[in-house]
C-alpha cells in the first residue's frame, strides 16, 4: 500500500523546513532504519529514517527546496511491485514511514541518479560523506568548488567559511579556478550569500522579541579575584585526579552561580502567558554558543543541583557538539534563563536580547584591571560588568537588581559554588 512521507516537525517550535539532502533514490529499496534525507531545521540539520519496509517510489519535494510546510508529502513510498501513484488518498490511515534521528552535520549533496535507478540498500549511507557548514556549502556553490577537495579546520575536520575562502584564493591564484556563477545579482564590490534556514529563524526570533517583548536592562559590576583564586586552587586539585581530571573556566562557575541567584530570587525564573506567570523549579541554563552561520544555546539542566564538576564536563559536551552541528533537540530547546559570555572578546559591556518564552538574560563582559574605592582607600581588583535584560512583563526593576545583587554576591564570596 502507498504511504506518503510527510515533512516532519522535527522540533515542538519547527513549522517549516528544508529539503537538504534525499540519500534514497526512486527505486531504492527501503528498510526500516535506512536514513531517507537531510531536514534542514532552524538549529540543526536532522535526518530522518524509514520505520517502515518498501520501494522509495517517488520524490515529491526535490532536494534544496526551503520552506516546505510541517505534514507537507515530499515522497511516497510503495509495496514491492506496486504502482506508484501520483499522490495518496488524503483519508489513508497508514502512519508516515519516517523517524527522526538525532542531528547529523551538514554535507554536501550527492550527484543526482535518474528516476527508478535502482541502487543497493547499503547505499544508503554514503560514504566519505564531506561534512560542512551551510554557509560554506553555499559559498563553494556560488564559487564552482569541490568540497570533497577541501579539508576542514572546523571542529571534527568540519569545513567551514575559512576553508572555502582559503580554496577560493589558491585557485584564483593558480589560475585553475572554475567560472564562478553570481548565485543573487549583486553591485560592484559586494556580494550576496542567501540566508541559512538558521539565520531566517534568528533574525524572526529576535525581531519577535524586541517587537513584542517589553525590555528593559540593569547592569552592575562584579569583582572576579575570589572566585579566580577558587578556580586555581579547584583546577590544581583536579591535576591529582589523573584521568578523572577537569579543567574549570570561569564560564562554568557563572553558570552555577546564575543558577543559585535563580534559587534564591524565583521570581527571575520564570515565563509569561496570557493567563498565568509561569515559575520554574529547575534552573535550567541556556548558554549562548557562537556558530559559523549563527548562534545556539544548549541547556545544562539543573544547574542549580549540579557540582562544578559536573556542568563543566556537560558544557563542554554540549559546545564541542553544538559546533558540529551534533546537538538534539531536547538539548538546545527549552532552558528557563539564558547567560552570553563575550568576555573572551575583551568586550566592556552588552546587552543581550532576551530568548522568549525566558524572561531573562545575561550578558557578561571582559573582566579587567581597574581601580576600586573600598570606603577611604583605593585597591586594584578584576572586575566585569554584566548585564541583566528582563522582560518587564514578568520582572520588576526591584526583583532585577535583586537577583543581581544575589548573582554578585555568589561570585565575590564563591564558597557558595562548592557546598
């Protein structure tokens, strides 16, 4: 019997998707576990397996297409012999023949085969599959460039816009470069890179949330020697442990830190609904990650309850596999407040956009060396402003400067972090 293979919603907030990659052809065989195609979703590029046993009949929606609608076919996929029809009663009861599976990096897409080429089914996980950003495949595209000839120096070998740049400059060198095709006609001395479905579901977000949400910003500064000192001494420590050891950054710390300040002001930790203000139990933080073609917030969970141990070996987890495009989706959706750390950039100070349904977000600048006034006398001290952004529907400018407050005193007397 004919079923239809519907796009899925691969995330509770997804509403549409791309067609990255179709790994079956027409006329393949399909067994249950084989990974039909590539859904590119806001966040991630996610493939989905066949559950079901058939002949992959027919594509509907080609590979490349963006914006195809959550339950919109894209294939059909028969019964052994049978006839593919052109599409399938809207009243069948047979259950889509997909599954999700966790995120799998971008790749490249394979040379087109003509309709019902039949192929072996252990053809259907290719092999040498070059893994890349959707930026830098755009960019070769538009360039005329082979990535299977580029070797990636993003994370796990990924090849990312540097690389393709890189590419693009030797060849124009050597001579041997391909006639590149203007993938949008731009003017003199600039050029156009179509947006990623990423960067289409940032910019909706986040101008969503400026336009609809009722910010407003408080910031303070928050001395950083103490709880510097308790890292030396924590990371010395963790050398005796030989391969139990750790590394703490001092992102690590914040997270725990925002994550008792949330215990100890609730209010903070919260959503807001037309009917009801929502309060968190767990302090589940999301933290801002940086990627080549826009921005993710994996959550470590229950930060609150978790030692630093702990969130240190998960954040590291989550950002390695957040740059590889690795993530799931339960662990980057969700969180009930978020942190953006842009020290490392030697910012002074920002202030950040918050991610709804959350009802705020920290932004933490560059700790420096500075002078501070202690009653009558002047000592030197590491400080760094941070800035809480709050959505005054949920939060009062009383409850903001109270939950920094208590954020300050968590770093300034650090103890806190480790009983």
């Amino acid at each position: 019997m004919a079923t239809e293979i519907l796009m899925p919603a691969l995330s509770p907030t997804m509403t549409e998707g791309k067609i990255a990659r179709w790994l079956k052809k027409e006329g393949d065989t399909v067994s249950s576990g084989d990974v039909l195609a590539e859904i590119e979703t806001d966040k991630a590029t996610m493939e989905v397996e066949a559950i079901e046993e058939g002949v992959f009949g027919r594509i509907l929606v080609p590979e490349g297409t963006e914006g195809v609608a959550v339950n919109t076919p894209i294939a059909i996929v028969v019964e052994e012999g049978e006839s593919v029809p052109d599409a399938v009663a809207p009243n069948s009861s047979t259950p889509p023949v997909i599954a999700a599976t966790a995120p799998a990096a971008a790749t490249s897409a394979p040379a087109s085969a003509p309709a019902g080429t039949p192929s072996p089914v252990s053809a259907a996980r290719p092999i040498n599959r070059v893994v890349a950003s959707p930026l830098a495949k755009r960019i070769a595209a538009t360039k005329g460039i082979d990535l299977a000839s580029i070797k990636g120096t993003g994370p796990n070998g990924r090849i990312v816009k540097r690389d393709v740049e890189a590419a693009s400059s030797k060849q124009a060198h050597s001579g041997s470069n391909k006639a590149e095709a203007p993938a949008i006609p731009a003017t003199g001395g600039s050029r156009s890179v179509p947006h990623t479905t990423m960067r289409k579901v940032i910019a909706r977000r986040l101008s969503e949330s400026k336009a609809t949400i009722p910010h407003f910003y408080v910031s303070m500064d928050v001395e950083l020697d103490a709880l510097m000192a308790l890292r030396t001494q924590l990371n010395a420590l963790s050398e005796d442990e030989g391969a139990g050891a750790f590394k703490l950054s001092v992102n690590d710390m914040l997270i725990k830190a925002a994550a008792l300040a949330l215990k100890q002001v609730p209010e903070v930790n919260a959503s807001f609904t037309e009917d009801a203000m929502i309060l968190h139990d767990d302090a589940d933080i999301s933290v801002a990650v940086s990627l080549d073609d826009g921005l993710i917030t994996p959550i470590v969970r229950a930060a609150d309850r978790k030692s630093l141990k702990q969130i240190s070996q998960e954040a590291k987890s989550l950002i390695s596999r957040a740059r590889a495009g690795k993530l799931k989706p339960e662990e980057f959706q969700g969180g009930t407040f978020s942190i953006s750390n842009m020290g490392m950039f030697g910012v002074k100070e920002f202030s950040a956009i918050v991610n709804p349904p959350q009802a705020a977000i920290l932004a933490i600048a560059a700790g420096k060396r500075q002078p501070v006034v202690s009653g009558d006398e002047i000592r030197i001290a590491t400080v760094m402003t941070v800035t809480l952004s709050v959505d005054h529907r949920v939060v009062d400018g009383a409850t903001a400067a109270k939950w920094l407050s208590a954020f300050r005193s968590i770093v300034q007397a650090p103890l806190a972090l480790v009983l």
